[in-house]
C-alpha cells in the first residue's frame, strides 16, 4: 500500500523562519504597530490574515490586512533568490521517495514563494505535489491543508507522516488524523511541540535522515 510523507517546508525544509519573523516585524513597523519579535515568531506559520488577527487582536481595523500582508511579501520577496535550506532537506526527501513514500509538500506559502522555496530544497525530483496557500480555504491549524496534500497524494490519513516546525502544524496534522513528526529547527520548543501532539521530535531534517530507521517515517 502507499504512504505519504506530507512536509511542511519553511522552518521544516527551508532555514526561513526569522527571515519571515523580521519582515512581519518590519511590515508591523511600518504600518504603525509595534509587536514583539518573539510574538510574531510564535505565528509563523499561519496565514497572513490569521497571523496579523492573532498578534493585532480582533479589534483592529481589518482594512489593513491587505497592505499589510502585501509589505511583508515585499519585503520577504527580497530574499527569494537566495532563501537558505535546512541540512539534509532534500537528501531527505530523495530518501524517502527512493522508499516508496509519495512526498507532498502542505504550506501556507503563495505560489512565487512556493516556487521560490522548492528552488531551494533542489529535490523536485522527489516531490510528488504540493498543497500551498492558493489550493485551500483554510491554512493551518485547520486540517484542510493537510487533508488536500492526501487527496493529491492518493493515499488516506492512517497511511500518512506529517513533519513540520510549529505547534500550528502538529495541530492541523492531528485534526487530519495524521501522525506527526517534529523538528526543532524552526526555533519552536520541543516541549511546545510534543504537546501539540508530535509523536517524535527532531533536532532538523539532517537528524531526521540520521534516524530514519526509528521514526515514524522508518
């Protein structure tokens, strides 16, 4: 029977968490708003609008949204062609594609920065599909985006790993009914992560590699 290995890819592939922490902050700046560098690298993760309405509230005025998402894809495109991988990434993903795994690729990434990031990884030879930010309604932590990657896979929830770097993930992947691996290079805390219902942490994909054997992905 198939299996899929469903990966989130900043923070979990692509070394991209505080890129995308300092340009928010930025983005925030600009438009008048100061919030913290560690609230925001909390909400990395979620989506534009969920992530500006977590860290400015519900009471804030949402005909800001737009312009401030729109900074923080300005400023994050500056980095498009030279986004850093993680160690192991794509010898990962090869490795496991070489397994028998379909890989998918579940992100909260648009199109050019999916683009972008999967140029970075340089293992599309691995990569079966990818669910980004333009195919679902909903972005993490609702499972939609985890649901969308099986449906592209072909392959149901019990036969599928999930790994990604923030709590966001671990909980989109348990909604979906899919086991989930951690990693830590994302900057979030292991215990963070075990508690969002990670059946094993990892220190990056590199490690991952390493223990394959004894991972849920083994």
């Amino acid at each position: 029977m198939e299996r899929a290995a469903v990966f989130d890819v900043d923070g979990t592939l692509a070394d991209t968490n505080h890129l995308h922490v300092v340009t928010w902050w930025e983005a925030f700046r600009q438009a008048g708003h100061r919030v913290p560098m560690h609230a925001v690298h909390r909400a990395v993760g979620l989506p534009s609008t969920d992530l500006i309405a977590h860290l400015l509230g519900e009471d804030r005025d949402p005909e800001q949204d737009d312009a401030l998402s729109a900074a923080h894809k300005a400023l994050y495109g500056q980095y498009f062609d030279r986004l850093p991988a993680l160690p192991g990434a794509g010898d990962l993903l090869r490795r496991l594609a070489g397994d028998g795994w379909k890989v998918v690729l579940a992100t909260s990434a648009g199109d050019a920065e999916l683009g972008a990031l999967r140029r970075a990884i340089d293992a599309d030879d691995a990569i079966t599909a990818t669910a980004g930010a333009d195919d679902v309604e909903s972005g993490k932590p609702a499972p939609e985006p985890v649901q969308r990657a099986l449906e592209l896979a072909g392959v149901p929830a019990e036969r599928a790993v999930f790994v990604g770097d923030t709590v966001w993930d671990m909980t989109a992947a348990r909604r979906a009914g899919v086991r989930c691996v951690g990693v830590l290079s994302g900057g979030i805390p292991r215990a963070d992560l075990v508690e969002a219902g990670a059946d094993a942490v990892y220190d990056d994909p590199a490690a991952l590699l390493e223990g394959l054997a004894g991972s849920p992905l083994g």
